[in-house]
C-alpha cells in the first residue's frame, strides 16, 4: 500500500511539475510576442499614418488626373478610367511602402505573384467581358464616333447615347435603348451619318412611257432645287435606270446639311411633294401599276375583251 501510494505521489508531483512548466513557456511567449509587439508598435504606427498618407494623396492625384484628362479629351470613360488607374497605382504604392516599414517584404512578393495568378485566372475566366473592356478603350480612344452621332452597326441604326467601357448605347428611331457589346462594334462596319455633316437623299421616280422624258428630268431637277436644307455646293442628279412594267424608272439624287435624322425625313418628304405637285403642272404622268392578262383563246387583236367574253358565251343566263 505504501509502496502504491508513493508511486501515486510521485506521479502527481510530475504532472505539477509539467503543468508548471508549460504555463512558464507559454508566458514566456507572450512576454517576448509583447515585447516585440511594443518594440515594433512604432513601426505599424509609422506604416498606419504612411497608409493614411497615401490614400488622401491617391484621392488628391485622381481628381487632379481627372481634371488633365478632361481639358486634353472629351471621353468621360477613358478619363475616368485614368483616374481610377492613377489612384489605385498611388494607393498600391502606400500599400507597399507601408508592408515594408513592417518588414513584411517577403509578404510583397507573395502578395503580387498572387496578384499575378489570380488576374491571369481572372482573364481567362472572363475572357467575354475583357474584351468588349479593351474594344470600348480602343473605340474611345479611336473618336470613330461620339455621344449625339447617328450611326448603323450590327443591323441597329440610332443616335449614340453613350459609350461605355462594356457597350456602346444606341437609341433607335423607333424609340428603343439598344445595347451593342463592344467587341461587336469593334469587330463589325460601322456606318457614321454624323460626321461628314452631309447626307445623300435618293428618291425612285416612274413616269409614264407616253411622256417626255427630257421634260421630267427637267421639272423633276427644278422641283428639288428648293428644297431646304439642300447642299447648294452640289447639284441636283437624275438617271433613268430602267423600263419598268408601267414606266419608265429614274433615280433623283441630292444632298442635305445633315444633324439629325428628322432632317433626312424632312427633305426626302419635302422633294416627293414638290415632285408631285410640279408633275400635275405639267401634265406628268406618275402610273398606276398595270397588268396585261392574256387569255388563252380569248381576245383577238384590236378585239375587246367585253366582245370576246360575250362572243365565248360567258356570262349569258342559262337557259331552263
């Protein structure tokens, strides 16, 4: 029993002695993690007010940037998007600057070559809207068209509302918003109506085979010269393209200053009604469609088709 108990004893007084042990080392720990927290309080205080620095300095750069960017061009995407790039460049470098104060260099480099992989992952990922990104750079820096014009892409024709970073904006004649990615405007013709600030009306006229020609063409050409806002620069073109089944076809060309749309449906409605109007005055004929039929066995030459038709029998009441 003495023996057991003994025994007993000496196991306790180990495990006391453990126990003590490892409470002492534990404290120890943190006595020096205080110790080295308190002697490097000075450096994560020196890194807090350099990170603060930074960011009112990338603040201050954004909208200084922001402010060259205009005055050089008018692309409000770009000249945000330098912005953007300026204050995040100025507030990485705080980063950096105030990780290194910290001695955590080592922490740098692993953080970029993270940065590096997770944006090549990114890019493949998202590989879609990196390109419409880089097309909408491309078509702002380009200035193929701009906010206000009147353009035709991708089978959509509209007024351009915006051009984003994504995709370009269009609002149709008819009233709808269209939303064109990028890369399809970058890739595809476009067709810009604003910027020569000239536009070519071209209007498809019959007249009657029985008419003079060389009279329509002239009253036709008069007819147009007053329509408003015509290009007094160019003049007024007429080609007769074809005999058509009931006249005789002709092209009438002729410019406008053009801003806007309504001035295209203006001028084009403008010159139909001269036209019109200046061909009854002269006797003009502009020909209803006509069909020649021809029945088999019916109507001999010079014959009317009322006698044919009584001739075969048609249309006599039956007999009881």
């Amino acid at each position: 029993m003495n023996q057991t108990a003994d025994s007993v004893t000496t196991a306790a007084t180990e495990a006391a002695f453990d126990i003590q042990a490892a409470l002492a080392d534990a404290w120890a720990k943190v006595t020096g993690w205080l110790e080295d927290l308190v002697a490097s309080l000075p450096n994560v205080i020196a890194a807090l007010v350099l990170l603060v620095a930074f960011w009112g300095l990338a603040r201050l750069v954004r909208r200084l940037v922001g402010q060259v960017a205009r005055r050089i061009a008018d692309q409000p995407e770009i000249n945000r998007l330098i912005a953007s790039a300026s204050y995040l460049a100025v507030l990485g470098l705080g980063l950096v600057l105030a990780l290194g104060v910290l001695n955590l260099d080592k922490t740098v480099t692993s953080l970029l070559a993270g940065a590096g992989i997770i944006g090549l992952a990114l890019g493949f990922a998202f590989q879609d809207i990196a390109e419409n990104f880089i097309a909408g750079i491309i078509l702002n820096l380009r200035n193929q068209f701009t906010e206000g014009d009147i353009i035709a892409t991708n089978e959509f024709m509209g007024t351009v509302e915006r051009v984003n970073l994504r995709a370009t904006v269009l609002r149709t004649f008819p009233g709808q918003r269209v939303l064109i990615p990028n890369a399809s405007v970058f890739k595809n013709p476009i067709i810009n109506y604003s910027q020569p600030g000239r536009r070519r009306v071209d209007i498809a006229v019959g007249v009657s085979y029985g008419d003079d020609l060389a009279k329509a063409r002239r009253v036709a050409i008069e007819a147009v010269e007053a329509v408003e806002p015509r290009d007094r620069d160019r003049e007024v073109e007429l080609f007769y393209e074809a005999f058509g089944g009931s006249s005789v076809d002709f092209q009438l060309r002729f410019w406008i200053d053009f801003r806007r749309q309504t001035d295209f449906l203006a001028a084009r409605s403008e010159a139909i009604m001269r036209i019109k109007e200046a061909f009854d005055d002269h006797d003009i004929t502009i020909p209803f469609p006509i069909r020649t039929l021809d029945f088999a066995g019916g109507a001999a030459g010079g014959q009317s088709l009322s006698t044919a038709i009584h001739e075969a029998g048609y249309g006599r009441e039956a007999s009881p």
